[in-house]
RNA sequence: GCUCCCAUCGUCUAGCGGUCUAGGACGGAGCCCUCUCAAGGCUCAAACACGGGUUCGAUUCCCGUUGGGAGCGCCA
C-alpha cells in the first residue's frame, strides 16, 4: 500500500443518499472543500450507497445539486460505494487469507442474548471471541466474518480537531465486517475505499470519533498507513438537543425555496465551530484562503437562524442588481402566482427592496405591488388612512400628478409639496401614508417618492384615483 | 448501564497564566435619523457551570461534581 502524502491532500465527502442535504452534512462537506482548497488538495466524493433499502437515485441527485448550488466543487466521482462491493470482499479475503480476521457461527440470537445478559450485569458489551479460535472452514455453514483485534494495545491518532485521541483494542472487541448474506459492513467498506482513493485527510462529523479505534484497527489489519482524521463538532438543535429531521434540521433546498442566498449559507455553515479572530463575513475565496482545522471547536453548537438572516440581508445587500433580479424572479412569480420577466422598473424596484429583505421570499412578498396590479388591501389600514379628511388633499395629488410632464422622485416630490402648501395644517406623513395605502395596499413601501416613480405615472394615478373611491362618504 | 467527548453573554465565538473592570458578532433594549418599513449611526444590558487543588497569580493547567453530547448493530 503507498503511503498518503500529506503534503496534498485528498479529502472526501461520503453521504448516505437517504432523504435530501442535510445541514450538518452540509457542514462537514464544506470543511472537506474549504480544506482541500486552501491546501491545493483535491475533494473526492463518493456515495455511500450500500444501504440500498433507504438509497434511492433522487435524493443522489438532491445531495449532488445541493452542493453544486452552495458552491461546493469536486475533483473526483461521484463515486458510488455499490459499485465497489468487489473490493470489498476481496479485502475480506486477504484479511481472511491472514489470519487477521476468522468466520463466526454465533446467530443474531444468541449474540443479542449474550449481550442483553453483559449489559444486564452492568459491563460493556465486546464479543466474547466465542468462535475466534475455531478456525472454521468456509463450508461451516451460514456465518459472518469478524475482524480480528489483538488482545490488547492502543489504537490511538492524533484528531486534527479532538488532539491525541484513541481506546484500547479489548475495549473494542471483535467486530463483523462481513454479513452473513456476504455483503461487507460499513467500517470495512469505508477504509477499503479511504485506502484505495488515496484519502489523507477524513474531514467528519463528531459522531464518528469513538468508530475510529475500530477503523484504525482495520488499516492496520489491511496493512495501510491511516490517513489523519479531524472529526468537527456535531450542529445541535435549540436546548442542545440533537438536530432533528422534523423539527429543526432544514434540508439545504429548504433553505434555498425560503429565499436564502447560497453565499449566506455558506457563510453561516463555516462560521459553526470554527472562527478566525472577530471576522463575520467570509466570502468563498476568503474561506479557502483562511479555513484551519486547527482553529475547529471541540464543542457542539447550536444553529443560530438568526444569524443566518442577518448575514443574508448581508448578502442581498451586496449582490450586483442583474443577479438580484435573476434571483428574485421565481420568488416573485410564485407569490403573485404569475410570470415575471426582467425589466428596468424591476431592477430599480429590487434597489429599494434590498435593504428592507431578509430573504428573497421576504422581498418576492414585499414586491407584489409592482408585480401585480390586483392589490391586496389591509382593511385596517384602509380605514384609518383612507378617510374623509383625506379626501380633498388627495384629489388635489391626484390632479396635480396626473398633469405631471415628466415623472421622477423629484417632479412627485414637488407635486407633494405643493399640496402640502395648499392645505394648512397637513404634514408629509398624514398625505404619505394614505398615498402608500392606495399604491400598496398596506402601510409599508420605500420611500412615497420613489414608490410612485417605480410605479410609474399611469399605475400610480389610477390607484389613487382607485382610492378615492374607497373613501366613504363625509 | 458502560466507554469516550464537551463546558466563556440567550446564540456563534475571541481568549492559548498576569494585557480581563473578559473582546467581537447575531439577537434584545434605548436614542438619533425619518413620509411608513427598513437601512445606517450612537449607547446600554448580558458570560468565564460549581467545588477543590497547582501557582506569587487562574477564564486559561490538574482532579472531582453537575450539566450536555456521541458511541456501544449481521445500519450507514
């Protein structure tokens, strides 16, 4: 076996395809890219597909598109764990063919008894090495394959994250790396793969930290020299709990159909366990160029969804204006349930809109005023706005816009000025609000100024003219 | 139950024995700005889990307690 070679390393991502991206894969093949590119190494990905009752080719396909759109790239595969089963087994062979691994007879049944009784008595539960020296022959009927552990000795690493780590062998035990149907186990498939891809660096979630004793044991077993392992602090949900797929752990297209920017993702995601000095905001380039294992927390922490949409609005605020449009468009379509095309009333819209919009769901439900011209009224707002004493100064407006020559923030503006001077005792705010109401139906917009000049000229009067007519007789 | 891991503001974190009256960010509160909502500016509240050591000196090192997490499959 060669040696892996540090110095360029290859990292993977190995998901299971069940279900869609989760976040704290996310996470962990974010780490695996960003430390990858930051050392100029290469990123593998490889499906850990063997389960094939709960994989499935679409949500392959969901986990493969979730990463495309966080911008997360790959060098190699995918490649999928089903189609390596032969090499699998024939490592079981070799490790068969050794001595270092022996077949077992013991049945589900009687192993769960034994150790119902082990635990039962209060002690850990290893297998008991009942068939470890029975040499049986491969004609001994139904059987597994177990990896043979020595008796005792350290299976240590050095955890680029959790620092000098490891279990003693007897605290192990034996373990079965083939089923008895002849298909191998996880442990084994995964080192078989780690090995032969020439993996350096196994960049994982927490949760496999105390699984990695076993594997150690099996590179050994394998004659291959392990690759260095960094297992990075687990995402947990509100109270600590573990993230849960109901309740709190949104799937990365979750967060991309609630209007969230793939920058901000990322954003948010490298940022959990890992910080560099006071700096918040990481763009991708600054992400390869600062991401440190060294600097990965040992604690689990909590997703902050908070956070996220501060560093989203973040993101929305800096996006160039064409991608903003681009990016908003579906969202806008679905809510006024309608095709929207680009157009330069849009682009100017999304300039008023990016400061006020948390997510592009947010802008799309913030936006619908322009897209559409069914308004949706709140009733509230109508009442208190749209009144009697309302009535003059905004027909005086309405005239007064409608003779407008030329329609801009200041042409508006100065028709409102003049109104304002025409009738005492009205202020900016008393003739803004109820205007707002008949442009937007509701009590939020940009400014009144620039409402009406995105709107545009016919749009506008005729919404007020609209409004006129809802203001109930004196 | 057993093994292992973790522990700084509500949350993400800085801190790697004295620079800590513990810093930043999100969130919260207040003020300013103001035609609404935002954005922006300023200010404030908010943490070293507890108990023992070690040391001239512990947020930082060690031990214990408590709390939390992970693992203990012929699942991945």
């Amino acid at each position: 076996m060669t040696r892996p070679d540090p110095s360029t390393p290859r990292t993977r991502f190995a998901p299971s395809p069940s279900g869609f991206l989760h976040l704290g894969s996310a996470r962990t093949a974010l780490f695996n890219w960003a430390y990858a590119r930051r050392h100029g190494g290469q990123l593998i990905i490889r499906i850990e597909d063997t389960d094939a009752e709960r994989s499935t080719r679409e949500s392959e396909r969901a986990v493969l598109e979730g990463l495309e759109w966080l911008g997360i790239d790959w060098d190699e595969g995918p490649l999928r764990q089903s189609e390596r089963s032969d090499r699998h087994l024939a490592a079981v062979e070799r490790l068969l063919a050794t001595g270092r691994a022996y077949r077992c007879r013991c049945t589900k049944e009687e192993l769960e008894q034994r150790r119902t009784q082990t635990i039962a008595a209060g002690n850990k539960w290893t297998y008991d090495g009942r068939c470890r020296d029975l040499e049986l022959a491969e004609d001994c009927g139904p059987h597994t394959v177990r990896l043979r552990l020595p008796a005792h000795g350290e299976l240590a690493w050095d955890d680029l994250v959790f620092g000098p780590s490891g279990q003693d062998a007897s605290e192990i035990g034996d373990r079965i790396i083939r089923r008895s149907d002849g298909q191998p186990l996880y442990h084994l498939a995964v080192v078989v793969d780690d090995v032969e891809m020439g993996i350096t660096h196994v960049i994982r979630g927490a949760d496999h930290h105390p699984n990695t004793p076993l594997q150690i044991a099996l590179y050994r077993a394998l004659d291959a020299e392990p690759p260095r392992f960094a297992h990075v602090p687990l995402i947990v949900g509100d109270a600590g709990k573990k993230l849960s797929k109901r309740r709190d752990a949104v799937s990365i297209q979750e967060f991309q159909q609630q209007g969230f920017l793939a920058a901000a993702l990322r954003n948010w995601m490298i940022r959990i366990g890992w910080s560099c000095g006071d700096q918040e905001i990481f763009s991708s380039e600054q992400i390869c160029q600062s991401f440190d294992l060294a600097a990965v927390n040992r604690s689990s922490a909590q997703a902050d969804a908070d956070k996220l949409l501060w560093l989203n609005q973040h993101y929305i605020k800096e996006l160039p204006n064409s991608e903003l449009v681009e990016a908003l468009i579906p969202f806008l379509s679905h809510e006024i349930s309608q095709s929207v095309t680009p157009s330069s009333g849009l682009s100017q819209l999304v300039e008023l809109q990016r400061e006020r919009s948390r997510t592009l769901v947010e802008m799309a439900r913030l936006s619908r005023w322009y897209a559409s011209d069914v308004i949706e009224y709140a009733d509230k707002a109508v009442q208190k706005q749209l009144n009697a004493g309302i009535r003059a100064p905004l027909r005086d407006l309405h005239d007064a816009l409608a003779k407008l020559a030329t329609w801009s923030d200041e042409s508006v503006k100065s028709c409102f000025e003049a109104v304002l001077a025409r009738h005492d005792d009205l202020k900016m705010g008393q003739l803004a609000q109820p205007v707002r109401v008949a442009l937007t139906g509701g009590t939020v917009s940009p400014g009144i100024f620039e409402t009406l000049a995105v709107l545009g000229q016919p749009r506008s009067i005729e919404r007020i003219a609209a409004a006129l007519d809802m203001i109930p007789a004196a």
